[in-house]
C-alpha cells in the first residue's frame, strides 16, 4: 500500500498554466492521460503507481529530464515549468481525467 497525498486544490493561474503547458508540450503523446507511444507509460493514477511515481515532483523530474524514450522538456516549460505541469497532471490523475 503507497500512501497518496492529494495535492491542495491548485490556484486558478497555475491550474490555467499547467493546462496549457500540458496542452503545448505533452498532450501530443499523452492525450487525455494515456499515452499513444507506451500505453502502460500513461498518467493515470493506478499506472503512475505501479511505475513509482507517486507525488508531483516525480512527475516533475520526468518532465523536466526526461525518462526511458521520452525526452526532457526543462528548456520548454520554462523556470518552474516543470512543477506546474506536474502539479495539474497529478491534480488530473486524482481526478482520473475527467474533466469538470
């Protein structure tokens, strides 16, 4: 059993940049949370726990260096790039990618 903290509710200007980070940088491959290269490399939840990343900052490590064939975006998301973006997929995977 991993404990799971749930992030705090994003504020409006992060939760809006990291969407469009997402939107901009990774939606390519990871349209709505999967993954159109390595279907078990998604973002969902149960996925992102059984591969060990369990926390935004994972999620911003990979984001920023990159992992496996996935190439590092630190030059395109920008100072801090990575923690926003990491922080809104983790919200989204808490969320199991439904949209409100």
């Amino acid at each position: 059993f991993i404990y799971l903290s749930l992030p705090e509710e994003l504020g409006a200007i992060d939760s809006y940049m990291g969407e469009n980070l997402f939107k901009i940088n990774c939606a390519g491959c990871h349209i709505n949370g999967g993954n159109i290269i390595r279907r078990s490399k998604n973002l969902k939840l149960s996925s992102l726990k059984k591969n060990g990343i369990d926390n935004p900052e994972a999620i911003a490590k990979i984001a920023r260096q990159g992992i496996g064939i996935m190439s590092g975006y630190e030059d395109e998301l920008g100072e801090n790039g990575d923690q926003i973006v990491a922080n809104w997929v983790w919200e989204q995977a808490q969320k199991a990618w439904v949209q409100e």
